[in-house]
C-alpha cells in the first residue's frame, strides 16, 4: 500500500474525519446520574 495515496493532504484530512466521526459515536457519560 506503499504510494497509495498520493495527496498527502487528503489523507491527513480523511483520517481527522474518521478519529471526529468514531468519537462522536461514543456515549456521553455526565456523573453518577441515575435516569
């Protein structure tokens, strides 16, 4: 995979995206509040 993407750029881009969106996906937990 050596040379597969050649926009540097793009794929630093690509990669900040995935880390937001995956971390985005992860529950919010506020305390010890009982719903």
């Amino acid at each position: 995979m050596i040379g597969s993407v050649s926009d540097q750029t793009a794929l630093i881009e690509t990669l900040e995206y995935g880390r937001a969106f995956r971390q985005a996906d992860q529950p919010v937990v506020q305390g010890n509040q009982a719903l």
